[in-house]
C-alpha cells in the first residue's frame, strides 16, 4: 500500500486555539490534580539547585511549568498573539490527545491520563502520542488496543487503518538510564557536591572520573570522591584512586574570573568528551557568557548494556502481534544526538539484522528507532512528527501486503 492513497490530516496549531487547548488538559486531568502536580513540581525546584536542576529537573519539568504559566495569563486574560515557546509541547500534546481520543476505550484513556500524571520523566509517553498522530496525519484511522490482564496475550498498542488495511504498531519505551552504567540524577548529584566547593574558589578547569564497574549512588562513595577532589587540591598530584577502583583526574587552575562565551564552552567541551561518557558543565551564568567554567566528566570502564536491553524490548513488541497483519515496532532511544550513519554498519544496526534473522515474526515489516532529543524545535511544528531512522526486515513475508511510508 502507497501513501499516495491516502489523504493526510491536518492539525493546526495557532494562537486562535492555543487557550481552548489548555482548557481541555485542564478538564482531563483535573484542577486538583493539576493543582497536586504543579505543587509537586514547584517543591522541588524550589529545593535543588546547580546542574541537577538545570541538567535533570527542568528539562523534565517543561510540560508543567508551560501548563502553570499559561493559566497564570488565561485568569489574567493575558496570553499572548504569538505563542511561547514554553507553551509548544502542551498545547502539541492537546491537539494531539483531542484529535486521538475517539479512537481509544475509557480504559486506554484513563489510563493513560494516570501514567501522564505520576510519570516524573515525560518523553516515553509522550512517543506513544506523537508516534499514533503521525500515522493520523499521513491519513490512517487509528484504533487503539484494550489492554488484556490475560498472561501472554497477543495486544499491539494501536493499529493503523486505511481501507480494508490493517496495521498493527507496537511502541516500546527505554528510560534514560535504562542498561547504562551510570544514572544521571546521581551523577548530576555528584557534580553539585563537587563544583560548588571549587567554584567559591574560582577554579576553573575539568574534573574526571572513572568508575570500574556501575556508578556507586550511595552518599558515602560521593563523600569519598568529594574528599579525594580536596586531597588532590592540597597535594601536586592530579590523580588519585579510590579503594573500590574509581579514578578521579583533576585539571583545574585557579586563576581568578574567567569569562567564555557558553556556546563556545559547550562545543569545546564535546570535542574533547568520551563518546561514552557523562558531560556537565558548572558555571556562573551572566547571559550567554560563564564565569569560570568547571567541566565533569565520567565514565565507566564496561561498556553499557543499553542496546542489550533494546534488543530485548524488540524481542517482547514481536510477542505482542497477532501475527494476522504486517506490523511494525516504534522504539524510543531516549538523548540520541543523531541517527545519521546509523544505517549500514553501525552496532544498533547489526542488533536488529540479529533481531530480524533470529526472532522476527514474518509480519513485521520494519522497526523504527525515534528520540526526544532530535525533535524539531523550529516553530511549533507538528506537521508529521516523523520517526529519525527506520530498519526495514529482509525477510518480511508480501503476503502481508506490501510495506509503507513510514515517514
């Protein structure tokens, strides 16, 4: 089946609409509840502070706080001509969640309501949203999947429909730190209790640490790095390593205020980064210039299992068809920078050649890999939503009904 049969849809987002779509999250999830989750959010930001804030909690928190500032200037009859930026994702989600509704059961809604609320890390679920309006963009009906409490049942997320053609779709979701060997918020964590000590001090200059196996999350390993940080400063040494393994390097220099351009700090920094590594930066903020920059950076010396645990997540969606239809799986790698030169030869490539010689059923057609961090951030752009990189199975059975588009 081509697309050029099919008719896209439209869904427009503009100003002229933005105010009716935050009135619609604010009767599906709830003035209390949204009451509940701003409190939530602003407790939190209110207590942390440095890079776990700036790293973790407020890129996390976007789709609340735009919430909360619009309702601030709907009671003030306020909002804007010109929609903010920090208003695009919710008032994306609305249309999307408003155009979608009718095609799940009240389960499947409510649902998926609850998860939207307790969830402190959005973007896996929001893939689920974006992934069905694409397909309902590029013309096809959607039909959303009741959940079975039977063992082994055979229930995609959503099927895709055109005509007499039936299309089931599969989404599975990987947490930021799912398989990797060092967790973020930990790490974020660590940093603050470093840099702020250094930054009193103006240093300026980049701290390294290795750890042997999986990043240690516990306060006493953080006190221990911290305190070895505080002997290499009174010692000429600049490493030093801890009884557990981890090896912690110090290159820094006091060397009074010393302003950077942040863009230029940032790319300087990822040219000389592991690409299997941890990046943050520290820094006195003073518009778009840092006043003595501080650059932590960590790693672990065994690889992450991450393409481990996606594999195992393809092998779990080809369990989830019905085996009647072609199918395919969406899969969300969260943070990949880019999908370019993935295509041939790379290790996420000879992965799913695995999947699809060993444990693909015949229907699926093709696995498609998408993630938060290449999503258009022009205008709000909602206009496909597509999917970065599609593999296509090499041995998917036509008797299926040829493949699609999928972008």
């Amino acid at each position: 089946m081509s697309n050029e049969f099919l008719t896209p849809h439209s869904l427009d987002v503009d100003s002229d609409n933005a105010i009716s779509h935050f009135y619609f999250l604010e009767d599906y999830f709830g003035n209390d509840e949204i009451e509940q989750k701003l409190e939530q959010v602003n407790r939190a930001i209110k207590i942390e502070s440095g890079v776990y804030l700036r790293y973790w909690l407020l890129p996390n928190s976007q789709f609340w706080l735009g919430i909360q500032e619009a309702r601030k200037l709907i009671r003030k009859r306020t909002f804007p001509n010109i929609i903010p930026s920090q208003f695009e994702r919710p008032i994306e989600i609305a249309a999307k969640l408003r155009i979608l509704r009718k095609s799940m059961s009240s389960r499947v809604w409510g649902d998926l309501r609850t998860n939207l609320i307790g969830s402190d890390y959005l973007s896996p679920i929001f893939f689920e949203i974006d992934t069905a309006a694409h397909f309902w963009q590029k013309g096809y009906d959607i039909e959303w999947c009741e959940p079975s409490e039977e063992q082994n049942s055979q229930i995609p997320e959503f099927v895709i429909i055109s005509g007499n053609r039936r299309i089931e779709i599969e989404c599975k979701l990987k947490k930021a730190d799912t398989g990797r060997k060092v967790v973020r918020p930990s790490f974020y964590r660590l940093v603050d209790k470093i840099a702020k000590p250094l930054s009193d001090r103006r240093y300026t200059g980049k701290v390294k640490i290795v750890v042997p196996n999986r990043m240690p999350t516990n306060s006493e390993w953080q006190n221990q790095v911290s305190s070895s940080v505080e002997k290499l400063l009174a010692s000429s040494d600049s490493r030093l390593c801890l009884e557990d393994g981890t090896e912690i390097t110090l290159e820094v220099h006091e060397l009074g205020d010393i302003v950077i351009p942040a863009e230029k700090t940032i790319v300087e920094a990822q040219k000389t980064k592991n690409p299997y590594s941890y990046l943050a930066i520290y820094a006195r903020e003073h518009g778009r210039e840092l006043t003595n920059p501080l650059f932590f950076e960590l790693k672990s010396q065994v690889d992450d299992h991450f393409l481990l645990n996606v594999f195992d997540e393809l092998k779990g969606a080809n369990r989830q068809f019905t085996g009647r239809y072609a199918a395919l799986i969406c899969c969300f790698i969260p943070e990949i920078d880019s999908f370019t030169g993935l295509e041939q030869g790379s290790a996420l490539f000879r992965m799913t050649d695995v999947f699809f010689h060993k444990h693909a059923r015949p229907n699926v057609f093709a696995v498609v890999y998408s993630s938060d961090a290449i999503r258009t951030k022009t205008s709000i752009d909602v206009s496909m939503s597509s999917p970065a990189i599609k593999i296509d199975n090499p041995f998917y059975n036509e008797r299926f009904g040829p493949r699609i588009n999928v972008f």
